[in-house]
C-alpha cells in the first residue's frame, strides 16, 4: 500500500496564489499567498493598480507613482477575510473528483500600514503589509488509487501561517512624463502546521480513528528580504503607464517528524529543512482618464509560480521507489506559471464640496496546482494523478465593488468588498493626508 502523501495531487485555486510548501504533505495543498494591492480602493477596481499607483499604497503596488504625491500621507487597512479551501477528501474523491470544502471561518487583521513623504522630487516610504494570514483544519478520509493496490492514508491535517513585510520605499522624479521607484521587503514568517497519518481501515474508507502512524510537524519562524521596483510613465494627463517586478525571499524552517505515533507516542526523526519559495511577479498595468471624474485601469501580472515546486523535500522515506526523508523530489513536480487580467474603474460624482468614488472591477486567476512530472512510479498511478488534476483544473473570475471619499480633504476613507469562488474580502482603508 502507498503512504497517503508521496504526492500531492493539486494546489487549491485561489485569487492570491498556492503553494506546495516544499514538502510531500497534504497539509500544503491550500496556502495562500496575498498578492492583491493592500488599499481598498485598488482592491475594489479588480485589484488593478500598476498604471495609476497615486496614493499612499503605491509603495507595494508600483512605488514609482510615490512621487504623484504632493503631502504627506498616512494610510491604515483593515481587512475581513473568509478563506475556503478545496481538498480530495471522500473515498471516492479519485473516482468523481469531487472535492470537499473546508474553512476556518473569518479572519481579521491589519492588512497595511504606511507613510509616505515627499520631498520635491523625491519621495519615501515605509510600510506594513501582511502576504500571508491563513489558518484551515482539516480531515481526509482513505482514498483509494483507482486500478492499483494503492490508497491515500487518512489523515488529520491544521495550519496557520503569518507573514509580514516591513518595507522601506524611495521613489524620484526623472522627467515631467517619467518616475521610478524601489521598495526594500524585510518579510518575516511565523508557520505552526501539524498532519497525523492513520492506518487504513479497508472495510470503512470513511474510518479515520485508526492507530496512529506518524505526524509531521512544524512550529518555527524565519524571515529574508526582497524588494519591488517600479517604473511610471505619463506622456499626457489622460493615459498613465506603469510597470512592476517583485523579488521575494526564500525562507528557510524546520520541520519535526515522528514515526511509530504522533509526537507524544512516537519515535522522533531527525529534522529537515524546508525552504518556502515565495514567487516573483511581473506586472504592466495602464490606466486612462478620458474625463477628470471616470478613470479606467488594467493590469497583467505573471506570477512565476513554477519556483514552488524547485525547492520539494521529501518528509515521507519509500525505499522501493528509492525516495528517503530529506531527499530532492523538485524533479517530480512542475508548476505552471500564470497570467492574471485586472480590470477596473472609479467614478467620481461630487455631493455639494464631498466627493463620493464608486468603483467596480474583475480579476482572472489561472490554474497553477502543481502537477506530477516524474517517470518513477507506474504508468497506471502516474495516469491517475494527471487524469484527476485534469477533472478540476480551471480559471477563477473573481468580481469587485467599492465606495469611498474624501472629508474636508483631509481625511479619505475607502471601503471594498471582493467575492471569488475561493474567497470572500471586505476592506476597509483610512488615509490621512497632510
């Protein structure tokens, strides 16, 4: 019989990115990334915001438009996330490729914090933002190979990631028409993660309360530093052009790992290092002004999720495939990488001296689980993991609405609300200018 997770079948889709989390555990099936611009008005215009980047948020989404600003600024975020996370769970989930939907419910926190400072044609920033906020518990049934003597053991599964950048940003004018800007990321991650693997029950696949067999475990922290630069081009008041390159870190944490039984009954291994490779972006985006109250933006972002899957390691030894706890497995996966469309607008009506925005806007995620890529396992399970991937690959269209305003001209309070398949965001921001 086949341990239940030498594979990883399929990444959860979702608007703000997955990840294999550079193991052969089931637990990374559903982590996701926030690559979404912070603010509430960018979020509520489909998440586009490279070619315009004209307000205190502009420090993560293109920190080129930093210097559009002529006044200090002060921006607060808070944000309301519900998170669902899609999972081959039933016996028969290999059969129907049905999956089952798991979610820990609502999670609040403070999306991002900012100061931006100009200085003629200069500005600089710095900047909280959170990439990571993401906790879900789970519970898989046996799920047997359809053709083989194999299954997927059940297991038990909890995670909860956190993870932060403290940025500081620097932008310059170069010209009336061009700008520049760089922003320095210091990401830090705080990572609990635990998978109990049980014995299978070949009577009742829906058993999970079996003896236990292992338990991978993790609770560690690590941190690294990446940066965004960005470049913002306006030939004429009514079009602006930006674009944008992200480099994250990889963050290195250890894993424990306990045969025999879980951490209180079993036989500890040695640790191992895994690396978490948080994937570069590409972004272009252009927005236009055909009048001074409509705007119209668009951005195309490549994520470059094919690095999660170069840095795999194996937590689960097979010596009849040869595979070991701690060994390279990146050649069995491949990952695709995508190409997200962002497409949005704001309107400003003014009600006597207060300027009311609406705005409205939409967002393509592709696919990107990794798939196996490997020529080390029999052709009729190799077949099974690219026939079952293929049953649920797909683009997700996520849709965006908002409202906001400014009062007195001093104080602009924005407030969005996001709806995907996958997730349900609301956000509500506060900037202060001076």
């Amino acid at each position: 019989m086949k341990k239940s997770t030498l594979f990883l079948l399929f990444l959860l889709v979702s608007f703000c990115g997955n990840i294999l989390g550079q193991s052969d555990e089931e637990v990374y099936q559903g982590f996701q990334f926030n690559f979404f611009p912070p603010g509430a008005r960018a979020m509520a215009m489909g998440g586009a915001f490279i070619g315009l980047a004209d307000d205190a948020t502009a420090a993560y989404s293109n920190p080129a438009g930093m210097v559009i600003l002529t006044k200090p600024e002060i921006s607060a975020v808070a944000r309301f996330s519900s998170y669902s996370t899609l999972r081959a769970a039933d016996w028969d989930s290999f059969v129907t490729g049905t999956l089952t939907e798991f979610s820990d419910g609502s999670i609040a926190d403070a999306g991002f914090g900012s100061i931006v400072i100009p200085a003629g044609n200069f500005s600089f920033g710095f900047s909280m933002s959170n990439f990571i906020n993401y906790q879900e518990s789970f519970s898989l049934q046996t799920r047997p190979i359809p053709g083989t003597l194999w299954a997927y053991r059940p297991a038990v599964g909890q995670m909860d990631f956190s993870g932060n950048y403290f940025s500081a940003s620097a932008a310059a004018r170069l010209s009336d028409a061009v700008s520049i800007g760089v922003t320095i990321n210091y990401a830090t991650l705080k990572i609990a993660t635990s998978t109990v693997l049980h014995n299978v029950n070949w009577s009742d696949y829906t058993d999970t309360s079996r003896s236990v067999v292992n338990e991978a475990y993790v609770d560690d922290s690590g941190s690294g530093i990446g940066f965004t630069a960005g470049i913002l081009i306006t030939p004429n008041p009514e079009i602006s052009i930006g674009a944008v390159y992200s480099y994250n870190p990889k963050i290195d944490y250890i894993q424990g790992f306990w045969v025999g039984g879980s951490r209180t009954t079993g036989t500890f291994l040695s640790d191992i290092t895994l690396t978490l490779d948080i994937p570069d972006r590409f972004g272009a985006g252009i927005a236009f002004r055909p009048v001074d109250e409509f705007v119209i933006i668009a951005d195309v972002l490549m994520v470059q999720y094919s690095q999660i899957t170069q840095n795999a390691i194996a937590t689960y030894s097979d010596a009849s495939l040869g595979i070991f706890r701690g060994d390279d497995i990146s050649g069995l996966y491949e990952t695709a990488n995508t190409t997200e469309i962002h497409v949005g607008a704001e309107y400003a009506m003014l009600s006597g001296k207060t300027p009311i925005f609406f705005r409205a806007g939409f967002f393509t995620n592709p696919d990107h689980r990794p798939y196996y890529s490997g020529t080390d396992y029999g052709e009729q399970l190799r077949w099974n993991l690219k026939d079952y991937s293929a049953q649920i690959k797909g683009t997700e269209i996520g849709i965006t609405i908002g409202i906001g305003t400014v009062i007195k001209g001093k104080f602009q309070i924005d407030g969005a609300y996001m709806i995907s398949d996958s997730l349900s965001q609301g956000i509500v921001s506060i900037v202060y200018h001076f």
